[in-house]
C-alpha cells in the first residue's frame, strides 16, 4: 500500500475534525471529500477506511506503536500505525520520523490484553460497562461494536412491497441481501453501497435505517387516522416509517430544531408522506398542544449514541460522563414536558441507540414514580444488544396511560 502526500493530509484533517475540534464523523468525512473532488473512487475509499479505522482503534493502535497522545505529530503516527497494520510501508515524511523503525507489539495472546485496549474504548466505558452488565455480556458487546455494520434499508410500503423492492434490488445490483426475520420492512444487504443516487432512492421508495431502529414505529403501533406526537424528530426516520404504517391517514406532528426539520420535509416530499406536520421547538412561539390529545407519543430521546459505536465509533471518545449526566437530566426534562400529551388508553413510546439502564430502565423508573408518571402503567420494554441481534444498540420502553 502506497499513500500519496494529498491523501495523508486528507486523513490527517479529519482526524483533526472528529479527534480535536470533537465533530461528528460522517459529516466530517463527507466535507473532506467535498472539497477534494478530484479523488477517484480507490482514493475516496482509502481515505473513510483509514479514518473509520483511526477512529474506531485509536486505544489500540495506541497500544501497539507505543503511541503518546500529547505529541505533536501523534496524528500522524496513528495514523502511521493504520498503515503498518495494513502490511503497508511509511513514506520518508518528516511526520512518521519517530515510528520509521517501529515493529508493532504483536501479544502472542491477544485475549490476554485489558478489555479497555483490545476493545479500544476509554476507562470510563470501560467501567460503565462492567457495572451495567454482566462480564461475558459486556465482553460480546464490546466486540460486536467493533465489527462492521451492515446495510440496512427500509422498504416504504407507500409506494411497493417490501418482497417487490428486495426481488428489484437483487436482480438489478446482484445483491443477495435478504428480508428481516423480525422486521417486516427491513432489507438486509450483504455489502456496503452507496445507493443514495440509485433510481428506487430517488423515488423514495425505500430509506437508509437500521433494523432495530425500525422496530421502534412497530412498538408504536400506529393506525390510520390516529394523530403521533414526535417529540424528537430529528430529521423524520422514525415519523416517515409511522407514516407508511398509517397508510398516509391520519395526522403526525413532528417536534425538532427548524434544521433537522427542514430535512424531514425533503424526506417526506421523496417518500410520498402528506400528514406529518413540523414544529420547530427553537422558536419563541411554538404551538402549544392539549394534555390527552395524542393516540402515542413517540420519545426517541436524545442519549449517549453509545449503542451505534459500530456506525459512529467517535461517540466513544466524544462522550464522557459528565455529558452523559447532563443527557439523563435532559432525557427525563422531554418525558415530563411530552408525556400527558397522551390521552387516556394512549401509548408513551421512550427509545434511545443506548444500551445503557441509566438512559434506559432507570429513567423509565424514575419516570413511572415522579407525579406525573403515575398516570402510566409500564407494558413492555426491552433492550436490544447489537451482539444477540447484529443490528444497532437500542432500548424501546412502551407505557399506557392510565388515566
């Protein structure tokens, strides 16, 4: 493997982005790209398999090139270690001087390492992890985190059935992806594509979503006509799923900033949805709606991303505890704004992509005995682990109100 100057300084600036100036990883893989065009299609993957790695291995490629991350070139040397591991050879930069001669530490016993460097995650993660679960469970999370997710699609059944869109998609990209065992929606497919040009993209008739990401609108259990509260739409994945089980009937008002919102909108537009109404929650007059008016309420909390490390392997190193502390405080502030929103008989639906009690089972207990949580009685709630289900990190909680 031979890297050119250009794309070094390439991997080296988003390293800078996600590791210094702590931004999001595929946004900032997505502007390194933008503003270097002229790379083909070899570069271009070169350049998100270096920093995906960077990213995802940083403790342990730390540990095998004896790595101090308060030197000055510790970028570099990362990811000169990347490129060792790659059987590749260093170029002679001034950069890679301190690891020109490196023999990278190979443990004869790679089981025999700590949990924190094998699996390349922080200390506090570490503990957090050990305290939340049982050791063989932690230790099977923390390497289904690390492998490969796959791609998983969302067949819009507003326009086709999901067997209709598989049998296309396999016939035209000879793909052997297949459908979900569990969720009815969801394609499997067995590489990784960029399909955000392809044809059945473009005609919105199927979106880019992890499969238990989509088990959240089932737990909703919509119906036509109903009115869904969103109170945390982000950018509408799960509101555009609750649209299509609605048959396109009945009314979903979707809670966000006006950006992500502005995003929704497109998506619908693309997806063929018609009932959903957006709310910008970052304006001074936001519309105020009635205590019992909603069939659900869906609270896709904003949390840790911590079971989604797979997809975002930065999450890890941008997170901290006193972060995740102010998130529990936030969490818990959207279920006591949004909960009596549902009318009597009516679902409270709480998710997070985390795998964690303290933003799950225990924000669901605190909320069950404050005053308002009283109205609720709990039905079901599971945690769904990315190393018994091969699909993202989550936590779905379903609560009916009472009264």
């Amino acid at each position: 493997m031979k890297i050119h100057r250009n794309l070094a300084i390439g991997v080296i600036r988003g390293l800078e982005l996600i590791l210094i100036q702590k931004q999001a990883l595929r946004p900032s893989l997505n502007k390194i790209l933008k503003q270097n065009n002229k790379w083909g299609s070899r570069d271009r993957r070169t350049i998100g398999e270096a920093l995906l790695d960077c990213i995802r291995w940083k403790r342990y490629y730390e540990y095998l090139g004896d790595l101090n991350p308060a030197s000055v070139n510790y970028l570099w040397e990362l990811f000169g270690v990347w490129i060792l591991t790659k059987q590749g050879l260093l170029a002679k930069w001034e950069e890679f001087s301190n690891i020109q001669n490196l023999k990278l530490k190979s443990p004869q016993n790679h089981d025999s390492l700590p949990l924190q460097i094998r699996a390349s995650i922080p200390d506090w993660l570490d503990e957090l992890g050990r305290k939340s679960f049982k050791e063989r469970v932690w230790k099977e999370e923390c390497q289904a985190l690390n492998e490969q997710a796959p791609l998983v699609l969302r067949a819009n059944t507003l326009k086709g059935k999901t067997e209709a869109l598989l049998h296309q998609l396999n016939k035209d990209l000879t793909l052997n992806a297949v459908l979900s065992k569990e969720v009815p929606e969801a394609i499997v497919i067995d590489k990784h594509l960029n399909l955000s040009q392809h044809p059945f993209y473009r005609e919105g008739r199927f979106e880019i979503q992890d499969a238990n990401s989509q088990r959240v609108a089932h737990w909703v259990k919509p119906k036509a006509e109903d009115l869904i509260i969103d109170a945390c739409a982000g950018s509408g994945g799960k509101s555009l799923h609750i649209a299509a089980l609605m048959e396109n009937k009945g009314k979903i008002i979707a809670f966000d900033t006006a950006k992500k919102l502005e995003l929704l909108k497109k998506r619908a537009a693309r997806n063929g949805v018609t009932i959903i109404e957006t709310i910008p929650i970052d304006v001074k007059h936001t519309k105020q709606l009635a205590e019992g008016s909603a069939t659900a309420v869906l609270i896709d909390a904003p949390c840790s991303g911590l079971g989604v490390l797979r997809r975002n392997p930065a999450a890890k190193w941008h997170m901290n505890p006193k972060k995740i502390e102010a998130l529990l405080k936030l969490q818990e502030e959207i279920l006591q704004k949004n909960a009596l929103l549902v009318k009597k008989g009516g679902l409270l639906v709480y998710a997070t992509c985390s795998i964690f009690p303290d933003e799950n089972q225990y924000q669901i207990t605190r909320f069950l005995d404050s005053e308002k949580g009283q109205c609720f009685e709990l039905e079901k709630a599971q945690t769904f682990f990315t190393h018994q289900t091969q699909f993202d990190g989550f936590y779905i909680a379903k609560l009916k109100r009472k009264y």
